[in-house]
C-alpha cells in the first residue's frame, strides 16, 4: 500500500506538468517516424532517427542522463546500481493510410480525445513513462536501483532497433512495456511473416494484368487494392464487375479507358492481431479476379491465393487453424500484395497460439502453397509469464490500489511487444478497460485525455517502488 501523501503529491505534480506534457506529445506526433530506407546514422530512416532525437531532447531538459546507441535506440537513465529496471516504449509508427479527418501529424484534441498518429501507438504512452521518471526525481527519491526508459525506433517492423541496443546494453532484470492494456498482458502469440512468390512465363492471353498492389504492412488488414487490366473481352469483364458484389462487404470501384480497366477496392483496416475487426481489401480484389480468364498461370495463382489467405481469419484454408487454452486462436492475416515484371508477390502475418509448434506450421504452409515460392520471416517467439509471478502479481497491486478495479484479470493478446525482447517482462498499459477503441493502425488514432494522468500516475508508483527497493 502507498501512503495517501505520497499519491496526492504524484497527483499534484501530474497536474502540474499537464501542459507541458501535452506541448512534447505534440513535438513527437509532428515527427513522421515510418520506417523508411536505411541512411548513414538513420537505420531505419530519417523519421525514426529523428523521433529518437526528439525524445532524447525532451529527456535532457528535464535534466534526466541520456544515450542514444547508434540512432537504432536510446535510454533515459536514472540511479545507478543495484537492479536495472526497464520501461520499453517504441517512437515508430505505421503508415498513416486514409481517412483521416484531421492531419495525422497535428495533435488535436476533440470530445475528451486526443488525436494523431502515435498518440496511443506508442508515443503517448513512452511519453508517460518518461513523464512519471520525471516525477518520481522531484519526489526526491533516492535510488536504490536504476530505471532507464528504452526508446526503440522500429517495432512495428521487426524489433531490430531493440536487438541492437541489447547488443551494446545489458538487458533489466525486470521490465514492462506500456504498449497494451491494463491489468497487463502476461502471454503474447507467436509472430511469423510468410511471403510467397511466383515468377510468371509472360504467356500471351486476352485478359492480363498489369498493376496489382494492395496493403502497406504486414500488421495491417489491407484498406486498400488495385489492379489494372488490359483486356480483349472488355464487355465480359465490364459485366462481371457490375454484377460483382464482394462478400467480406468491401467497396469495388472502377474505371475503363478504351480495353484497360483500373479496379479498385476499399475495405477496412484494423490491426492484424484481430483481422476480423478489418474488411480486407487484398482478399475482396482476389475474390474478383477468380471471376475472370486470367490464362492458366495467373488462374491457379489467383485461386491459391483466395482460397488458402483470403477467406478465413484463423488459417483455416492453409490447414493450420487451432487454439490453446491461454492465448486463445491463431489468425492469419493477408497484408500485403505487390506484382513487377517477373512475379507476384504476397506476404502474410500469422499471430500463433503459444503452445503451438511453428516448425510443423511451416512444413504445412509450403505444402498449402505450392506452386508458390515460400520465404519463412524472423519466428518472433511467443511470450508466456506466469500468473502467479511475483512480477505480474505485483503489478497487479499496483493497479488494482490505484484504480479500484478488482474484477478486470491479466489478459493475453495476439499483438507482438517488446516485452518479449527482454528475458524477463510483460506489457502493462496504457490503455484501460472499457475505454473507447483507440483506432491503432487506421485513421484517426486518439487515446482518451482522462486516461493519460492515470497511467502516468500508475508508472510513477511502479517506478517508486523500484527505485526505493532494498
């Protein structure tokens, strides 16, 4: 239990730094950190560099000991000795897409929201964290231990920023990520990216297809597709378009210059931990195309791309669907498609149960696929800690005193953290139950401005109870 003097003082102090939280929110939403090509200093492009960059100079004016290992991550520091704690927060972010309604790099604030990409994934909440270290020094605290708050700059696409931090820096002995929700998330599934290719003959046939791409990540369920066509039958397919009707309920749309038809699909994104959230684009173009004599090669690419990725969520058409009892079922989510003038190219995002065997779900995927070249991405292995751990329980205190929520229980999730980038720790927050869906990856993000000072208040209190540990 905290003393009531203790918590009103993080209260007041919280208060205090409302606006000038809100002033460095905006200075991290306005920096574009999508991963782009890898420069000199900019691993993962000028935006990730330079949201890092952003952080880091937020840190030292609070007078906070900074480091930024080679622009791949950077740590704010506080104590020295004894354990090393950690809070690992991620400053990049993907794709904008469509649909906003404000600028996705302005924060705004609407109906009790603040809104702009990043702010819930995962800007708003590393901002937090480091907020809360800022108010545990003006506590004068002593440290018995260290904290550092990780910035990692390219989690949404692969973890390799953390990978090499951890190369250079030892890993805490406990952590939390505050990139879920509340009470925390004690068990994560596995993570895996298949990309399947074919190379094509170039036979001539009356119906080909000339452009074909759709989906901006992995991770995403796919807003939007398109496909251009040139065709000698173009009363056929004018006809199969008008009586097409996707039956995952996305949009169809499309225009016709002479025998060239440019189609195009809108659906839905969400986040490929729950790809029935989303209407995937990618799946209802697919769909269209079966309609049509595309010539042999392009016919079976087409129904092996629909029929094993584009009609269920869970694996169910590779043959690979399951669940256990803690995380719950797999899903599968087609994210990406893309064609140049040797192949066509597909890549999927599997979310694993934990206790699943990836190497067996391998094996069935390369056979569900032929002819189709498979390249198997990085297995990011699943994350599992117990219940009944002195770390989850303590967490749990910590929340449950702060909050008064007793019935909400640890949850596990299908979304990949940097909790498992580190031997020991889990994601705690930000996001709280029964809060409003915070739209992450689609437009129009926003986090909830009353749940800002109460996880602020909550890191704070967990950082407190590491620093003065004996």
């Amino acid at each position: 239990m905290f003393e009531e003097e203790l918590i009103e003082k993080i209260d007041e102090l919280i208060e205090k730094h409302r606006e000038d939280f809100l002033e460095d929110l905006r200075k991290l939403i306005a920096v574009r950190s999508v991963q782009g090509e890898a420069k000199e200093n900019a691993p993962f492009g000028e935006g990730p560099r330079k949201a890092l960059e952003v952080a880091l100079e937020i840190a030292r004016k609070m007078g906070c000991e900074t480091k930024n290992v080679d622009n791949y991550a950077g740590h704010v520091q506080f104590g020295e000795g004894g354990k090393l704690y950690g809070v690992l927060g991620h400053l990049d972010v993907v794709p904008e897409g469509e649909g906003w309604e404000t600028d996705p790099y302005e924060l705004h604030m609407k109906d009790g929201f603040l809104i702009g990409r990043g702010v819930a994934d995962n800007k708003g909440p590393s901002l937090g964290a480091l907020y809360a270290l800022k108010i545990v020094k003006e506590l004068g605290v002593e440290p018995k231990n260290t904290v550092r708050i990780i910035f990692g700059t390219n989690e949404e696409s692969g973890f390799g920023g953390v990978q090499y931090y951890f190369q250079k820096e030892p890993y805490p002995d406990v952590a939390i990520v505050p990139d879920a929700g509340f009470p925390l998330i004690y068990a994560e599934k596995g993570i895996i990216n298949y990309t399947f290719k074919m190379k094509f003959s170039g036979e001539n046939h009356h119906t080909k297809i000339l452009k074909f791409k759709g989906g901006t990540a992995s991770n995403v369920v796919p807003q939007n597709c398109e496909v251009k066509i040139e065709t000698q039958k173009v009363s056929e397919v004018e006809y199969t378009l008008k009586n097409f009707k996707p039956q995952n309920g996305a949009n169809i749309e499309w225009k016709i210059s002479g025998n060239t038809f440019e189609i195009k699909t809108t659906g839905k994104p969400a986040h490929a931990s729950t790809p029935q959230l989303g209407v995937n684009a990618i799946s209802a173009m697919l769909e269209f195309l079966t309609r049509l004599d595309l010539g042999d090669e392009w016919n079976k690419a087409i129904k092996v791309l629909y029929h094993k990725l584009g009609r269920d969520h869970h694996g169910e058409g590779l043959r690979i669907s399951g669940k256990d009892g803690i995380s719950g079922e797999l899903t599968c989510n087609l994210g990406v498609i893309s064609m140049n003038d040797e192949f066509l190219e597909a890549v999927i995002n599997i979310r694993y149960p934990i206790f699943y065997n990836s190497g067996m779900m391998t094996f069935q995927i390369k056979e569900a696929m032929k002819p189709f070249e498979v390249e198997v991405g990085k297995d990011s292995k699943p994350l599992y800690v117990p219940k009944e751990s002195e770390l989850v329980q303590t967490l749990l205190s910590i929340y449950r005193e702060i909050t008064g929520d007793y019935t909400s229980e640890p949850m596990t999730m299908g979304g990949g953290t940097y909790a498992r980038a580190v031997p020991y720790g889990v994601a705690f927050g930000a996001g709280f139950p029964g809060d409003p869906d915070s739209h992450v990856h689609q437009a129009n993000e926003r986090i909830k401005l009353e749940s800002i000072p109460k996880f602020i208040k909550i890191y704070a209190l967990v950082l407190y109870r590491w620093l003065k540990e004996g």
